[in-house]
C-alpha cells in the first residue's frame, strides 16, 4: 500500500487532488515526522487521525494548518528577531570593549592614572548625599523614618536625575504618606546641588591623589564624541581641577568671539578626548 493508498483509506469519498493535498500538506510525509521511532506509515496514520479528528470537530483542517504555520512563522520570526540582538549585544560589547582598551592605551601614553574618575554613582558618593539629606529630613519631620526617606530621595537624584524640589517632594509624600508645603519643595531644590557639589569635590580629590596634569594644550586639534559621531574641535580651555577641558567645535555652531551670545565650546573629561594623529 502506497501513501496515496492509505490517506484513502481515511477518506474514501474524496478525490485524487484532495487526498494529495491532504499527504502532502495536512501530514509530515516523506520524512517530517513527530515520532522518530515509530515506522513511515504508523506516523502517518497518526497524522491522517488527527486531520479526521479535526474534521469531526467541525474544524478545517487546512485552516488550521494555516493558523498553525502562522503561529510557527511568528515564533521563528520572534526568535530570529532574539539572535539578532543577541548578536547585535555581543557586536556592541565588543566595540565598548575594545574602545576602553584604546582608552586605557590612550590614557598610559598620556600619562594619566589607570584609576578610573570615580562615577556618580559611588557608594562614597551616594552615602554623603543621604548624610546630607538625612540631616535635613531630621529638621523637617522629626520621628518619621527618614532613613529609608533620604535613601528613597537618593535614589531619585541619582538613579532618576531628579533635580525639581517640588517633584522630589511629591514623590516622597506619595511613597511615605508625608505632608510636604513650597517651603519644603524649596529645600528640596539645593539636594540636587549638595549631589553636584559632593561629587565635583571627590573627584577634585582624585586628581590631586593621582597628581593628573592635563594632557593639551590650548590650540589643540583633538576629536571627541557627540551623540555617537566623532566631531572634531580645538582646545580652548583646560579645567585642571576636574580633569576636564572645554572643545570648541565649529560643526557644533560654537562661537570664539567673546561677547557673543552662544556656546562657546563643550566640557569633556580628558579621557574622552583624542589627539590629531
């Protein structure tokens, strides 16, 4: 008995170009089959039984074969979607990689210290902001929790960048039930100073302890990075207390006349400026 033979035998009534429809697009003939150990025909006999099953519930079969490689397209296209940017991940880290490679090359032949510029989000950084706002929450709402307040306002600064006063305010009354007035939200407004000002002094501490000299001189041609595009500029100022140096890039409408209104050039850390080859 052939294939052909045995779909018939299933369904008797139906002609050639039905029973050939139904071997070839309802059954995994010749070869797709679920179960690997069992035999051609007892596969397919299985299929053949779900396809009558099917016709039995009232349903079509094609039409649910239909729905079915739908289904198996959009979950091949969803995982295909998923390598790529698993790839796409892995192609990124590798640029960032080698990038901070280069940058530690640039940054040895520079003379710069290997110790990275302490990040803002350093726990030294972090627990001096909380001290600070701590003692101020201690002021404003004595006995309420205000440790786990000044960490929640933490939080906010830093995490979120959240420098309005007011929207600290409300933030911290819905989350702690707490009555907060303008003259609160006013005070609120200098936390996003003191943070400023708490990390601008740890990292003036780093450059003294790693005795960091600027590494350009005014007039400098270097390269630096904007929103992922490499612009070329001109050092026109050093700020040597943050390791920092203002890049004044004429493709940035950066303007030299004094006077003038406008930008007068970027800050960029030492680190992320290149020198001309």
């Amino acid at each position: 008995m052939n294939a052909l033979e045995l779909v018939k035998e299933y369904f008797p009534d139906k002609d050639d170009e039905f029973l050939e429809n139904v071997l070839w697009t309802l059954t995994g003939f010749p070869c797709f089959w679920k179960n690997k150990e069992k035999t051609v025909e007892e596969n397919l006999r299985e299929s053949l039984q779900e396809v009558v099953n099917l016709y039995v519930e009232g349903k079509d079969p094609f039409i649910e074969q239909e729905k079915y490689m739908r289904k198996e397209n959009k979950k091949n296209m969803l995982k295909i979607k998923e390598e790529e940017k698993e790839y796409n991940e892995m192609i990124l880290k590798e640029i960032k990689d080698y990038r901070k490679e280069k940058k530690m090359e640039q940054l040895e032949i520079k003379g710069m210290p290997k110790k990275p510029r302490p990040k803002k989000n350093e726990p030294e950084v972090l627990e001096k902001l909380k001290n600070v706002i701590k003692v101020k929450l201690e002021e404003l709402f004595p006995g309420e929790d205000n440790d786990n307040i000044a960490n929640f306002l933490v939080n906010e600064i830093v995490d979120y960048n959240r420098m309005d006063g007011y929207k600290l305010a409300k933030r911290m009354d819905e989350e702690f039930y707490t009555d907060s007035d303008f003259e609160i939200a006013d005070i609120f407004n200098g936390f996003y100073w003191d943070f400023n000002k708490i990390y601008d002094d740890i990292v003036k501490e780093w450059v003294i302890e790693q005795q960091i000299k600027s590494p350009f001189n005014i007039g400098d041609i270097v390269f630096i990075d904007v929103y992922g595009k490499e612009v070329k500029g001109e050092i026109v100022k050093n700020y040597e207390e943050k390791a920092q140096t203002c890049v004044f890039c004429e493709s940035l409408g950066h303007i030299k006349e004094e006077g003038k209104v406008g930008s007068h050039g970027i800050i960029k850390n030492y680190e992320d400026v290149r020198k001309e080859n």
